[in-house]
C-alpha cells in the first residue's frame, strides 16, 4: 500500500516538471454605461454600469460580476480623458477593482442606449470591443515585438498590422495597414458613403512568446488605439518622423594666447627713441 502511494506522489510530481507553465490571465470584465465622472486631475472615468456582457449577449449587472455598479478606473489615454464627458453612454472593459480598477478600453455609443448597436469612437484596446462601429466598420489588429524590449511575457510593439473590414451594400470591403507607434491611418469608405474610421496607434505590447520557443509566465499584452468614425476627407494620415540620435562631441576649450603689440605701440615706441635722441643730440650742441 506504501509502495503505491509514494508511486502515485512520483508521478505527480514528474506530472509538474514536464508540464509547461500556462501564462496567467487578467481577469477582464465589460461593462455598458453611462459616464458619470471624468476626473482630469487623477486620471480616471466613473462609469455607472447598467449591464454587463456574458460572452454572448447583454444581460443585468449581477453582484457577483461587480460588487458595485459604480466603477472608477484610470482611463486607458489622454485622449480618452479629452474626449469622453460626463453623461456619455459608453461601454467598456476593465480588469482589476474598483476604485483601483484599469480601463482597458472605452468606446463611445452611438444613442443613448449603453448597449446600442454603434460605436462612434473608442480609446484603448480594440480587440475587447464587443459592437460594430457606425457603418459597420470592425476593427481588428497584430502587434510584432521588439524582442530587444520584453519584461516577463510582454515585449513593446514595434508595429501593428490593422485589418478594417466595412459592411456596406450588402458587401466587404476590407482594407490593411501597418502601422508604427504614434500613426494614424484613415480607412478609406466606399463611394456613398459620407464617413471613413481614422485609427491611431498610440503604443502597445505583443506576447513574448513571439521572441522565444519559452512560454513566459504573467499577463496578456494590451494595445492603446484612438479611434473615431470621422467625416469624409476631415482628417488625413499621419506618420511620425523618426527619432535621430544625436552624439555630442566635445567642443575644445580655447587657449588664451598673448596679444601681440599692436602699431600704435611701435608708433610710441619709435616717438620715444626719437625723443631720446633729440634730447641727446641738444645736449652735445651745447657742450660745444
């Protein structure tokens, strides 16, 4: 009987070594609201949540989900803090508690229905959005790592691959671009169509697993995007100069050298010579 038990704790603990280490997940809840406090000087958007999304369908808030319908949390960019206003319906992801939560992404709402059809704008992470923006635009993206910049599972983007597909007259018409930190890129409508999706690649992450057979352990990598359904030919791309590096070099110190005298000191010289002589030869007139 002893021999089976210390046979079974030896598998289990060969089970352990041999099976790869699983990345954690940061839990993410989504929310449907209306904002009910923007705080400039901490950083944060209260949202009052009125239901809450399941993974299928919206459905009422159930404590069990929230523990509080009020949620505040740090906004995902400034542009969400200059954009979004008390009164906005709004819905969102967050991860973390309340009030010490994280917004991961904030999308405006088309109407007054929180858990209205469209979308007119959203600030952080694209891919927790759950409803279309207007005109059906659907927005999706990849990130590629600088695997020269990684912490634990997570390395900087360098670039995102943004994929735009928009339903229109019963027909798709998706459009790409890659993107590099701090661009935006408008997606182009079809005739008819009086709106266009301006995307900005504000900063992001990509999974450090790209970099490495190893799967590091810890979070999933969030990306933060501005994107807004804008009017037909309002705004245009943009695509930050590089940055140049600059070396110093070292300016040598000059060395004060002796002024050289100057004429009017030979011209003063030569007077006083000629004065002595003068002088000189009076006095041998004299002696004569």
């Amino acid at each position: 009987m002893r021999s089976s038990i210390k046979l079974i704790a030896a598998a289990a603990v060969l089970l352990l070594l041999i099976t790869p280490p699983v990345a954690a997940v940061v839990q993410e809840k989504t929310v449907a609201g209306t904002i009910t406090n923007v705080n400039q000087a901490k950083g944060t958007i209260d949202i009052y949540a009125d239901k809450m999304w399941n993974g299928v369908t919206w459905t009422g808030i159930s404590v069990q989900f929230v523990a509080d319908q009020k949620i505040t949390g740090t906004a995902p960019s400034s542009d969400a803090m200059a954009y979004l206003c008390v009164g906005d319906t709004v819905q969102a992801t967050f991860t973390g508690e309340s009030p010490q939560a994280s917004w991961v992404t904030v999308s405006k709402v088309d109407g007054t229905d929180p858990t209205g059809k469209f979308l007119i704008a959203s600030f952080g992470d694209p891919s927790k959005i759950v409803n279309s923006f207007q005109n059906n635009f659907k927005v999706t993206f990849d990130t590629a790592p600088d695997c020269e910049s990684c912490s634990g599972s997570v390395c900087t983007a360098s670039s995102a691959y943004v994929k735009v597909v928009q339903g229109w007259n019963e027909k798709n018409y998706p459009s790409d671009a890659q993107m590099i930190p701090g661009e935006r890129h408008v997606f182009k409508s079809p005739e008819g169509c009086l709106q266009e999706l301006s995307v900005t690649f504000l900063n992001g992450e990509a999974s450090a697993g790209l970099c490495s057979a190893a799967s590091p352990v810890g979070r999933q990598p969030f990306s933060v995007f501005t994107i807004e359904v804008v009017q037909k030919g309002s705004v245009q791309d943009y695509v930050p100069l590089p940055v140049v590096q600059t070396v110093e070099t070292e300016v040598p110190t000059p060395v004060p050298t002796q002024a050289s005298p100057g004429f009017g000191f030979v011209i003063a010289v030569i007077g006083i010579v000629a004065a002595i002589a003068a002088v000189a030869a009076t006095a041998a007139v004299k002696k004569h």
